[in-house]
C-alpha cells in the first residue's frame, strides 16, 4: 500500500490528550499506557490511511485484488486495531477519572471517529470491488481479451445496455401481471360476496314479508276475537235483562190494583 509523510499522519490521527499532558513526566505516561494508546491509535490510523490512499489511487498503484477473502482480512485488520484503541482507551479513562485528570476530548466520542472512518473504507472497498466484478463481467460477455480491445469494449455496450433494458422490462411486465392477478383475484372475491349478499338480502326480505303476513294474519284474528267477545258479552247482558225482566214482572202485576181487577 502507498504511505504517507509524518506530517499528514499527525494531522489525520486527532490523538487526544490530558490538559496536563505537557506537565507530565514520560515515566508518567508509560505508568498510565500514554504510550500504548499512542501507539494503537497511531497504528490504526495508519492503515485507515494506507487503505484510503490505496482506495482512491489508479489500479496500477494500488496492490490490493478486491476478493471476498481480502475483504474479510481487511475487516478482521481493522476490528483487531479497533479493539487495541479501545482497551487502551478505557485503561487510559479509567486512569484519568481515578486521578481527577481533565479530559479535553472523550475517547470514547475519537474511537467512535475511527469506527466511522473504518466502515466508511470497507464501503468504498466493496463499492470499488462490485465495480471491478462488473467491468470483468462486462469483458466476458464481449469477449475482451486484451487492452487493445477496449474502445472496441466500450463501443459495444449497446448490446449490454440493451440486455439490462430488456431484464428491467421483463421485470416491470412481471410486477405488472402480478398486480394485475392479485386484482383479478380482488375482483372475483367481490363478485362472490357480492352474490352472497344478494343471496342474504333475499332470504332476509322473504323472512320479511313472511313476518308480515304472520302479523296480517294475527291481526285479523285479534279482530275476530274481539267480535266473538263483543257478541258474547252483548248475549250475557241481553239474557240477564230478559232474566230481570221475568222476576221483576211478577211484582209490578201485584203492586197495581187495576192490573189485578182485569187480572
């Protein structure tokens, strides 16, 4: 990988310090892993940067081969430095808050810096590596085998280009069938509720009018006993009137003289 000058690593790396650090002597910074944390940051730092420089260079310069192997040595690299920076960080911490040492910068908010920058690169990596895989198989479609062949490459990716149109199209015209089935399944289970409810409806207003004429019917009936009890009730007073009338009889024939002279 490419390597960088002091200078610009010290801008990159951001180590933070003690507001004493310039007070204390170095037999204090070893006692407090001053040094070890010097020295995994340091060590961190320096490969971010390789790998950032190795990223961002020309293939010609950069040594790395962009396979899922190298990937996942790149990973292991960087997590293994990350840990480092993380134990010596909380030993440091834990050193500072023991002793009331002032901070000027959390460590915990700086790893959190490399952790982003780490995952940041891993990105770029597999961003550049997909991209290699696409221009390798860009080559083996067309048949390129040499460098002289490339702007015969780059003339011809009409074909490609074609191909992905017509896979999108497919794809679309896949989404478009689907969607039209799920409607027409949508559709046909309302045409079968549909008749169901009109199949309920029926039944309820058949249910309907045979009430009615269940009532019709009762209602006629009330009227007919009504009748019946009106026609009662008028021959029961008609008999007790006629009843009265036989007893009192006697008694009015008796109380009258004249009555009884023609008598």
């Amino acid at each position: 990988m490419p390597k960088i000058s002091g200078d610009s690593q010290t801008q990159e790396m951001g180590i933070w310090y003690c507001e004493n650090s310039a007070e204390n002597s170095s037999a204090t910074y070893k006692l407090i892993g001053m040094e070890t944390l010097r020295k995994s940051e340091s060590e961190l730092n320096q490969h971010l940067i390789n790998l950032a420089n190795c990223l961002r260079s020309n293939d010609s310069e950069c040594d790395l081969e962009f396979t899922q192997e190298e990937e996942k040595s790149l990973e292991r690299e960087i997590n293994k430095l990350l840990r480092n920076c993380a134990d010596a960080t909380l030993r440091y911490e834990e050193f500072c808050k023991e002793n009331n040492v002032k901070l000027k910068e959390s460590g915990s908010e700086q790893l959190k810096k490399y952790v982003i920058r780490g995952r940041k690169l891993l990105m770029e990596y597999r961003q550049k590596s997909n991209a290699i895989k696409q221009k390798d198989t860009k080559k083996m479609l067309l048949h390129v085998q040499t460098p002289t062949t490339q702007n015969e490459m780059e003339t011809s990716e009409d074909p490609i280009r074609f191909l992905a149109s017509l896979q999108r199209t497919r794809q679309v015209m896949s989404d478009e069938i689907q969607r039209v089935t799920n409607v027409s399944i949508l559709m046909n289970d309302g045409r079968e509720a549909l008749a169901n409810s009109h199949q309920e409806y029926s039944n309820v207003k058949n249910e309907i009018q045979a009430i009615r004429n269940q009532l019709k019917h009762l209602q006629w009936q009330t009227k007919k006993d009504r009748l019946w009890i009106g026609s009662g009730i008028l021959t029961l007073l008609t008999t007790l009137l006629l009843i009265i009338h036989q007893r009192l009889l006697p008694v009015c024939d008796l109380s009258d003289p004249k009555a009884s002279k023609f008598s």
